[in-house]
C-alpha cells in the first residue's frame, strides 16, 4: 500500500513540474520575449530577400569584361497598401498616374500577398526622393540588387543574357529559386550559372506602424548573408575579340581562335553580333524583339551553330588520315588537266597544275589531287568493300570532331553533318561507291561542320596530332578550378611523323609565290593555313580559311568564315592575319599589299533583302550597320572582289586569281 501511495505522489509531482514549465515559457514569449508577437505581425516583421551579386567575369589578361552595377526596384505587397496618393508615387518614379494605377492592378492580379516589383530598376535620383516619402506609403518598399554590365559592348552571343526566371525555371530548381529571382537565359551567362549565381541572403527587417525601417530583428541573430557568386577568368583576350567583331561589321560568319597547347579559346565572334548591354534590365523585352527582327539572324550562335561546308579546308585532314591508311606517301603525285571524272562526272579544278604532289597540291588547293587521294582510300581495300573502307574513313576522319559536338563550355553546340555508310546504304542501295560521294574529297557535298570544329583541326594539326576540348573559361573562383574534361588529350590516330609535309604544304600556302593565301603573310610571324572557296547555293561562295602561328611550338589556332566572300584568300585570310599578329605582337604593321584594318572593317559583304511581297530590294537596318542607302553598294559588294589601292578599297571586275 504505501508503495502505491508514493508511487501516486511521484506521477502528481511530474505534472506539476511540466506545467510550471509550461507557465513559465508561456509567461516569457508573452511577456519577456515580443519574438512571438512580431512574427504575428506581418506588417511589423519582413523578410528582404537580399539578392548576391553575380560573378565577375574577366579575360585571360585579368581584365574585367563582365560586371555589375547597382540598380533599385520598388516593390508592392497589395494586400498590405493603404489608400495612398498616387500623384505623389508617381511624380517620385517620373512616371504618370495612370501608369502607377496600371501597375497597381498587375502587381495585384499577380498577387495580393506576395512582394511583387511595381517599378524595375528606378534612377538615384528616383530612389532617393523614394526614401523620404515612403513612410507615406505603406506595403511598397525598396529593394537593391544589381545588374549586368559589359563594358566593351561585344560578346553578345557569346556572354548571352541574364532573365527574371519563369514559372519552369523555379519548379525545376527544386526550391532554390523565387519569383524576382534572375537566372543566365543564354551563353556563359547559362553555361556557369551554378557558379555565377552566388546565394540569396535574408534580412528580418523590423517596420514600425509609418511603414519605417527600423532595422535588424533580434541585431541580426537570425539573418543570413548574401554570398557573391563566384569570378570567372576567360580564355579569352579582349583585344582580339574587340579587333575581330570590327573586322566582321556588316558582314555574316564567325571568327574562332583557340590557343592549341590548352584548346583555350581566345577570340569567339558570331556575325552579326549584338550588344549585350541592351539585353540588361526593363528593357530586355525591346532588344529580344529588335533581335528576332533582324534579317540577318544574329540570335544564331555562329562559331557552334552556323553549319558550313569545309570546303577546301578539309584538304589537309583527308591527306592525314591518307597517309596513315597507307593510301599515299609524302612523294606521291598526280596528273591535273584541270578536272577529274568521277565516273561520267567531272569536278573541276579551276587550273591545270600537271603532274602535282601533295604539298603543292595543299598550296594550290588542287581539287584533282584530293580527288585522286579519296579514290585511293575508298578502294585501297578492292572495288567491291568500297562501303565498308567508307565506314573505316568516316571513323578516322570523326576522331577529329566532324558530325559531334566537342563539348565546349556553352549551351547548344550543334554536331555538323558527317553521313555515314549507312545512310548512303539507304539512300542508294547496295550500288554506291567514292564516285557518288566524291564531293567530300573537296570538303563539299553532305559533309558539313561549324567553324569551331574547324579550329580545333587547326589545334590538332598545331599539336601534330591531338587536340585538348576547346573552352572559353580556364579558372573558377578564386582557386581558379578548372573542369577536368578540359585538361584530356584527345589524339586524333595519326602519327606525328605524317603531319610535317601536310604543315609544309600549308606553309606553301601562305608563304609561297603560288600559295593561295599569299596576300596574307605576316612579317616576322611564319603562318600556316589553308583556304577554302564554299559553294553557296544561294548566292556568292564564302569564304573559308583555317591556319595557326607560328609554325614551330604554334601559339594560335583560327578559322574564319565569311559569307558571301568569294575566295578563301579575298576575305578569310587577310582578316585571319591581323587577328594572328594582333595576338602575338599586340600591334599591327603596314602591309606591303596595302592590306589594312580599317578597310576590311567597312566594306559590307551583307546580302541585300529581297522584299517578296513588293519584289524589289527592302531598306533593312542590321543593327545600326546597315544605311537605308547602302543597298546599292551591298549588291555591288556581292558581284566584285575588292582589292587595295593606296590603302583604300576599290574593285576591279577582271582579275586572274589562284585558285582556293
């Protein structure tokens, strides 16, 4: 019994200690503490979301080419607004009544609970007659953050643009972004936005019954800081990205530049080209349509999207991976009358050379050698496994990148078209063989490639034999990481004792009498390339020209491509030249042809506008390039091949050139 007895006082006991507990944390949240109290009150404690600056991002040199600047937005919370005096708001934001009633009802209709922006990215001084008159103004506050600027105005395609996130952007971020919040939409600006985008911060903010700040709840005990995003170092130089978005105004096609002991890309240029800049801020919505307007399509990622034949370019892989099949030596020649039969077929080579061997035939471009060349591999094995030697080649020539993508640091890279012999099984049957497809022997027909594809051959020829991912951010961070995919070898099967000749004949090319890039010799500098002359069904042939400098321990890779050029020498090559010595002596000298920068950068190569409605030419605006009286002069520029006199444009309509 008394066991039982103290065993009732016991459990008695426990209950009086719990509620004496429970009196006392009541008796302190209700009358110590007012932490409870505020967090009823809406009105009394907010939370401000404080926004991280994005991550620099700077050139190879450390030279700031993506920044941030300071704006401010007013932002609304509906449900919590009193009748307010809307003349005052607006006279404050230099806007009109009307547009303040206007955007009431869409903050509003977006919704009644959550802070939602009423006016983006007001002026200082907007922002400063705010802060003296927003007592007045209960459930509106202001918000800073920052916004993108670039401050050499190029690079558009290339950085791409930063975008308030949509409802998809936020469901599929499991959590981590808001509305308001801003994501990379496009370019290096997508590519890194894990990186770029740093962490949100919080501030419990304590607002008394004006609608006044009045600071920190708790002095900052539950706040968490905004954290900055991390800096980007480029791969890029500036001064050769700036030197070749002049060179390529009022022209369409792309400029790659890679430096090829890294596959670091160091020039990146899509024409036309658009200022990034105009992509920041309230008035995106008016640049993307400006954008989408353009005729000339500048919204297309060029260096990994524009889908070009070789061309001629091509030349030089195919006697690679000829020479490691066996199916030619360094000392092997061909007759050239000036054409080869392909069956009943003839490709024409536009001079008669006679009997040619391959380092003159890379130097003159002679499409009846490389005829002769493909002939060769597809048969080597017997006339009847010509598919099956075909698949062999299209393995070989794949290691060099055509038909995939690389894998470059930027969204949306295209593979180019590469067929393979299945393809042709399908369209032509069992009966098919290297007469049918010998349009690739001259990089022209169904193979196609982007220009980047074509700077990374140049890198591997460069390394004799191997090529690193071409990228365009080298460093992460302050412990500048850099991905581990970028730092592979990637070899390309064939040996580096076959790449000497083939550089030869590109030396020839550039260096030689007869070489058909020899308008485009840098002094000092010894420059190996090959051009390209690419049919165009559409109109004049683009032009086309691949190389790297200097020849022994090469610093840089480039392709160039412009369309509507004409030959690969007229255009491609001599704009490739300055950008090499640009690069590797930071100056350039005058030329002894009266090649200069100036010249090239203002002659226009853009295809006029057919208005098919009206059937006569249409006046069009390429981003502020194009004069509404330039259309004559672009019809003119399509049908002659400038040349320089006295340092000064000029055409001439009968001209003996080499041919490319």
């Amino acid at each position: 019994m008394d066991q039982l007895f103290n065993r009732k006082y016991i459990i008695q006991g426990l209950f009086i200690v719990i509620a004496l507990i429970l009196l006392g944390k009541l008796f302190y949240i209700q009358i110590v503490s007012d932490k409870a109290f505020v967090s009823a009150e809406s009105n009394v404690l907010r939370k401000i979301y404080k926004y991280p600056a994005r991550g620099a991002i700077l050139d190879r040199n450390m030279k700031v080419i993506v920044q941030n600047e300071p704006v401010y937005d007013l932002m609304v919370i509906p449900n919590e607004v009193k009748p307010f005096d809307t003349l005052v708001l607006a006279n404050a934001l230099g806007i009109t009544v009307q547009d303040v009633r206007k955007k009431f009802r869409k903050a509003k209709a977006q919704s009644n609970y959550q802070s939602t922006f009423f006016e983006r990215q007001i002026s200082v001084e907007s922002y400063a007659r705010l802060q003296e008159i927003m007592y007045r103004f209960p459930g509106f506050r202001t918000q800073d953050r920052t916004v993108r600027h670039y401050p050499d105005s190029v690079g558009g395609q290339l950085f791409g643009w930063v975008k308030e996130v949509s409802q998809d952007d936020i469901e599929k971020s499991e959590g981590y972004y808001k509305p308001g919040d801003f994501i990379g939409k496009s370019g290096l600006e997508r590519a890194y936005e894990d990186f770029l985008r740093g962490e949100r911060g919080v501030i419990n903010t304590l607002y008394d019954v004006h609608n006044v700040a009045q600071g920190s709840y708790a002095e900052g005990k539950y706040d968490i800081n905004a954290i900055s995003g991390d800096r980007l170092i480029s791969s890029l130089d500036i001064r050769i990205q700036k030197l070749g978005e002049e060179l390529m105004q009022n022209k369409v096609g792309a400029i790659v530049a890679i430096e090829p002991s890294t596959g670091e890309i160091l020039a990146f240029v899509s024409s036309p080209g658009f200022n990034p800049n105009k992509f920041v801020g309230k008035n995106w919505g008016n640049g993307y349509m400006d954008l989408m307007r353009n005729p000339y399509r500048p919204q297309i990622v060029r260096p990994i999207q524009g889908y070009y034949s070789p061309g001629s370019s091509f030349k030089p892989v195919d006697a690679l991976v000829a020479l490691q099949a066996g199916a030619i030596d360094p000392s092997t020649t061909f007759f050239c009358p000036g054409y080869y039969m392909a069956g009943n077929h003839r490709v024409k080579c536009e001079h008669t050379d006679g009997t040619i061997n391959m380092q003159r035939g890379i130097a003159r471009s002679c499409n009846t050698y490389f005829c002769h060349v493909f002939q060769n591999i597809i048969t080597k094995n017997g006339m009847k496994n010509q598919r099956e030697t075909y698949a062999k080649w299209h393995e070989s020539i794949s290691k060099w990148g055509f038909g995939t993508v690389l894998g470059i640091d930027m969204p949306f890279e295209k593979p180019g078209k590469f067929y393979t012999n299945e393809y042709y099984d399908k369209l032509y049957g069992k009966r098919w063989g290297y007469t049918t497809v010998i349009s690739q022997a001259i990089g022209q027909g169904e193979i196609t490639s982007t220009p980047l594809q074509m700077a990374n051959v140049m890198a591997a020829i460069a390394n004799r034999g191997y090529y690193l991912k071409p990228h365009l951010v080298k460093g992460i961070g302050d412990k500048n990481v850099v991905k581990k995919e970028y730092i592979v070898k990637n070899y390309v099967g064939v040996d580096e004792k076959y790449f000497e000749p083939v550089i030869q004949g590109m030396f020839e090319a550039v260096n030689a009498p007869y070489g058909t890039a020899k308008e485009s010799q840098i002094q000092g500098i010894t420059m190996c390339g090959k051009t390209g002359t690419v049919q165009n069904p559409h109109g004049k042939n683009h032009s086309v020209f691949i190389g790297f400098a200097p020849r022994d321990n090469p610093k840089i890779a480039i392709a160039v491509i412009v369309e509507n050029g004409g030959f690969g020498g007229s255009y491609a090559a001599p704009i490739s030249s300055f950008i090499v010595e640009k690069y590797l002596t930071d100056s350039i000298k005058p030329r002894s042809n009266g090649y200069t920068v100036s010249g090239f950068a203002n002659t226009n190569l853009l295809p006029a506008i057919i208005d098919k409605s009206k059937g006569k030419l249409g006046k069009i605006d390429s981003l502020k390039l194009l004069r509404a009286d330039s259309i004559k002069r672009v019809s003119d520029s399509l049908k002659n091949r400038p040349f320089i006199l006295n340092n000064t444009f000029t055409t001439q309509n009968k001209l003996n050139y080499p041919a490319l």
